[in-house]
C-alpha cells in the first residue's frame, strides 16, 4: 500500500499543485503548506520546485513576481489537464 501512496502523492504532484493554485494563485512556501493541510503530504522542497518548473514549461502555469517570491498561477491549459487527470482517476477507481 506504502507504493501505491506514494505513486500517487509525491511521486505524481503535479495533479496536487494544480488543484491548489486553481483556487488561489500563491508561492511554493504556501502550496507545500497547502498540500499537507490539505492531503496529508508534504512534499520535498525540490521536488515542488522541479515539478511547478516543469509546470511553466509545458505551459500549465504562469509566473509573475511579487517581491523577491513567485507567484504561481494556473492556466487554462492547466485547468484542462487537471480535469482530464480527475477524469482518469475516477475511472480508474470505478474499474477497481
């Protein structure tokens, strides 16, 4: 059970990270913090940074400044690959 969790927890954060910011835009000291509140995980400090990296470049995220922190935003392209990933999970779970 252990694997199964963490295939799909910190190993797969990129459906966690989307579902926070699509609520509110924030930086990555919070969405870790957001995480855990609210899944019960937190993830590691580089890998949410790795992960929201790869966010911005496949186009899921947007960056703005505000100060000397990021602020991370999603996108509509964000939104649809959030959606297709929920759509993915309830199927797989309604096979099972």
């Amino acid at each position: 059970m252990r694997k199964l969790i963490g295939n799909n927890t910190t190993e797969c954060l990129w459906p966690y990270i989307l579902s926070i910011i699509k609520n509110r835009p924030c930086h990555a000291y919070i969405l870790r913090k957001s995480i855990q509140q609210k899944f019960g995980f937190t993830p590691g400090t580089v890998t949410a940074y790795r992960v929201l990296y790869s966010l911005k470049k496949e186009g899921l995220v947007s960056i703005r400044k505000d100060g000397r922190k990021r602020v991370y935003t999603i996108t509509p392209e964000g939104k649809k690959a959030l959606r297709e990933a929920k759509e993915y999970y309830m199927k797989t779970a309604s096979v099972i």
